[in-house]
C-alpha cells in the first residue's frame, strides 16, 4: 500500500458542489430547528407513527420539522445534480454517467418509497 | 435537563466523532437512542440515517471547497453504495429486531477492533509523492483511484447492505476500503468517505421517512446537534491530533458494543 502525501488546496470549480452542500443543509437544519422551537414554545403534543407526507400536510410545527427532514435527505440528490453540471461543463464524459446513474439509482428511490408509503 | 437538550448534546458529540473520523456518527446515534433513550430500534435507524446525512454534507460542504475529497472516486462508490443500501433497508423490514442489534454489537466490535489495530500500528507518514484528489481521471489522476476498483465497488455495496439495515454511514467499511484497498492517505480516505456516506444514508432514509418509523420531535434535535458537530469537526479536522480521539472512540465504541449484545442477548442492558 502506498502512502502518498495528500494536498489539499482551494478547487474552485467544485465551489458549485460545495455551496449546494452546504446551503442546502443550512436552509434544512434551519427548518428543522424553527419547527422544534415553535413545537417546545406552543406545547404542540407530539405526531407520531405518521410518514412525513403526512406530516406536511398536517401542517403545524411537526409539518415543519418534516419538511426540514425530508429537504436534508435531499441535498445528497442536489448536489449530485451539481456534479454533473461540473463534469458536463468538463467534458468527463466517464464520470458524468456515472454520476447521472447513481443520481437516477436515488430519485428511484425516493420515489418508490414515497409511493409505498403512500400506499401503506 | 430537558430531554431535546441531551439528544442534541448527543447528537453534537456524534457529529465532530463522525465528521473527525469519516463516519456518519450512526455508530453512536443508534445505540446512544436505543440504550440511552429507549426509542424503538427502527425510529432509531431511520433518525440515525437522517443524522448520518447532516454530518456527511456539513463535513463535506468543507472538504470538497478545501480539495480534501475525491468526488468522483466517492461517486463511482456511491453507485456500489446505494445499490447496497437499498437491499439493505429492504431486509431491515424482515429482520427481527434482537438480531439488527446483534449485529449491530458485531458491527461495534470490529470497529472497535479496526480503529485499535490502526492506533497500534500507527507510524509517522511517509510521504512518497503528493497527490491531488481533485484531478479529473486521465494522466494526472490518483493512483489509488484506479486501484482494485472491482473490490472496491463490491466493499461498497456491503457498506451500503450496513447502512441500510443498521442506520449507519457505511464509514467504517468505506474508509478503510479506501484507505487500505485503494491505498488513498488517510486524510483523503476520510474526507471521500464524508463524501459518500451521504449519498448512501439517503438511498435507505426515504423508506423510514415516508413510512413514519421517524419521530420528527425526537430526530430534530439530534440533527441539530449533529448538524453543528460536524461543522465544528469539519473544520478543526486539519488541526488537531486525531490518535487520543481514535483511543477515546475504541473505548466508548467496545463498551456500547457490550451493552448493545446485551440487548441483542435479551438481557437487561
């Protein structure tokens, strides 16, 4: 095994993946955490067993807090699509489509759950 | 105390390990729920993967501006990963919860174990030449990203099968599957995996989100928590010496491994 030396230096072309990360977990966790407050402030009595669909169409501070949730579990798909939009732009073709299948693998997902749920 | 501080002090503790080390922090999120809060094995995987999520894209959100990270090696993974998590989750409707914590306790002690190992044999680097984790594939790409991908890819998709069925990242496959298989430096390893992880905990939420097995008041203040851990270990990743945090993990990590086989055993944990 070797053991190379790792530099770690500023790429600004990946500043598109990194504020996509980054603003997307803010504006998630911000939401998360005002629908926490206005829970512990109303004294709303907790929702349970409900999937976060219902959850938002409830509304309320747990709606809130599910959509805070379900807005976390999908910046991983955001900034997969801002990936692709970098190896697009540099022409890498290779890991564009790995990129777009892994992206497909997880909206596959996403939406298949949502409709088991639904179902459920 | 009210109790939403001590899930986010917990969850805060669970985000700098796991953004440090290059786990999700599920590791200790699920049994610190199950032992510590008594919440029901599934409501606990689901809200660890939610977790995992916040500390990989806080940490990653810092290691991808900084260059730390491979995202095409951590992508191409992903696809092993999500694959793996799927399946994962799918079981984890099917597996009888005593047997998730057994083997979430085997899980725990090979952690345990790895982590020990790599303390024990740990040396001074050896710098051999530099290496860029950000080179596009071609003549100035990494070695080690063309490095035993097959195995690689294969590792991934047992991490995911992890990720899935007991709520954690992954991390502790995919790091040293990078770092020893592929032969990335550690710091790289680490960072990518902080990278993954996040792709691969998403691939198993949505089945715990959209069936209600998560406590939206009970997972907000551990993401919160684990939200701002990360972004505080991301960023003093660079700075400090992580051998006395890795001894401090094993401990903490082989004693939650007993008290979780204890329940997996039935008995009073």
């Amino acid at each position: 095994m070797s053991d190379e030396r790792a530099t770690a230096r500023p790429v600004s072309g990946w500043s598109l993946v990194a504020s996509v990360l980054r603003w997307g977990t803010i504006v998630a966790v911000v939401a998360a955490g005002l629908g926490l407050a206005w829970a512990l402030a109303g004294g709303a009595s907790p929702q349970t067993d409900r999937s976060v669909l219902e959850l938002i169409g409830d509304g309320g501070p747990d709606g809130l807090i599910a959509i805070g949730l379900l807005a976390l579990t999908l910046v991983p798909i955001a900034a997969l699509a801002a990936a692709a939009v970098v190896f697009a732009g540099a022409m890498e073709r290779r890991s564009l489509l790995i990129t777009l299948g892994v992206l497909l693998l997880l909206l596959v997902s996403l939406v298949a759950a949502a409709l088991l749920g639904a179902s459920g | 105390m009210p109790i939403e501080l001590l899930l986010a002090a917990s969850g805060l503790v669970a985000g700098i390990f796991g953004a440090l080390l290059g786990l999700g922090g599920g590791i200790l999120i699920v049994p610190i729920l199950t032992l510590g809060f008594g919440v029901p094995l599934p409501a606990a995987v689901g809200t660890s993967l939610i977790c995992v999520i916040a500390t990989s894209t806080g940490a990653a959100a810092v290691n991808v501006r900084a260059g730390r990270a491979d995202v095409r090696l951590g992508i191409t993974l992903g696809a092993g990963t999500v694959v793996g998590a799927l399946t994962g989750g799918m079981l984890a409707g099917f597996v009888p919860e005593r047997i998730v914590a057994g083997l979430f306790a085997a899980l725990l002690a090979y952690t345990a174990l790895t982590m020990a190992r790599g303390l024990v044999r740990r040396t001074a680097a050896d710098p051999i030449a530099p290496v860029d984790p950000t080179a596009p594939d071609g003549p100035d790409a990494p070695a080690y990203r063309s490095r035993h991908v097959p195995a690689a890819v294969g590792g991934s998709f047992l991490a995911g099968n992890v990720s899935g069925l007991l709520g954690v990242g992954g991390g502790v496959v995919t790091v040293p599957l990078v770092h020893l298989v592929m032969g990335a430096p550690m710091r790289i390893s680490v960072a990518t995996s902080n990278y993954m992880i996040g792709i691969t905990a998403a691939a198993g939420a949505y089945a715990y989100l959209f069936r209600g097995d998560i406590d939206a008041r009970l997972a907000a203040p551990v993401v919160l928590g684990v939200a701002a851990g990360a972004a505080i270990g991301a960023a003093i990743s660079g700075r400090i010496r992580t051998t006395w945090l890795i001894g401090l993990f094993v401990v903490v990590v082989a004693y939650v491994s007993v008290r979780m086989a204890l329940l997996a055993a039935g008995a009073p944990s």
